[in-house]
C-alpha cells in the first residue's frame, strides 16, 4: 500500500498508474507474435470460463497450451473452447487442491496453429545441359520413363 502511494506520488501531475500499465501492456503486445497473442486471448477465455491455464504465458512457439478443468466443469469448459475454434486434447488426470479438499480435474492441452517455415529451394543446372532440378526434389519428380536396361 506504501509503495503505491509512493509511486503515485512521484509521478508526474495527470499521469496514473493505470495509464503507465496500459502503455506497457501496448508495447509487450507488440513485441509478441501472433501466436502468442492468441495464447494470451485464449488464456483469458478459459480462465473465465472456470479453468485454470497451467502454461507458463507468452507461450513458446514448439509448446502446446495446457490447461487444468474440473471433472464437474468440463463438459461446459470444452464446449466453450470448441466454439472459439480449438480442440482440447485430453492429457492426463491431477487432483486440483481446493479449500474443500482434492478435487479430480482433467489436464488437456490445445495445440495453437505454429507460423510454417518456407523451404529452401536451390535450383541446380549444369552447364551446357537443359537439364534443371529443383532441390529438394522427390523422386516422382524425377521420371517414370527411365529404364536400367538396354
């Protein structure tokens, strides 16, 4: 409670905290992909929802998002998940500690869409020849009529 008085107090006439944050938060999200983005917006969703998200957030781009339902939330919670578009993938079954006690919940995992990666295409020709490959090449690429005999 002091230090928030006193940063409130140091600040400049006109300007809160709460715009402080604001610009801050503008700026992570900038540096944030697209796909972390969505991890955070989905997050968010889910945690309203009744669920708690167990991966730790911006969301590494070769990581699945892991979240934690209650058995009696999740037919509700998987449903709501389903319809932003996400399909919840069933892990494995921790207890959730509760004031009331152990608790059964589900853990799933919901695989965010990944940005794909361009493959390097090199084109090789000799010289003097008409001949041009594209590398990597598949072998149907290459020809049906080539023939080992005579």
């Amino acid at each position: 409670m002091t230090s928030r008085m006193a940063i409130s107090e140091a600040l400049p006439e006109g300007t809160s905290t709460h715009s402080i944050i604001a610009r801050q938060g503008h700026a992570v999200t900038q540096l944030l992909s697209e796909r972390q983005q969505t991890a955070r917006a989905l997050a968010r969703e889910i945690e309203a929802a009744g669920a708690w998200v167990t991966s730790a957030l911006p969301l590494d781009d070769q990581q699945r998002l892991r979240l934690q339902i209650l058995d009696s939330d999740r037919n509700r919670v998987a449903q709501q998940i389903r319809d932003l578009g996400f399909e919840p993938m069933f892990v494995s079954i921790l207890p959730r500690v509760h004031p009331t006690g152990l608790l059964a919940a589900r853990i799933y995992e919901i695989d965010l869409p990944r940005r794909r990666r361009r493959k390097k295409v090199r084109e090789y020709s000799r010289p003097g020849t008409a001949i041009r490959v594209k590398w990597p090449f598949k072998l149907s690429n290459i020809g049906s009529n080539w023939s080992c005999g005579p």
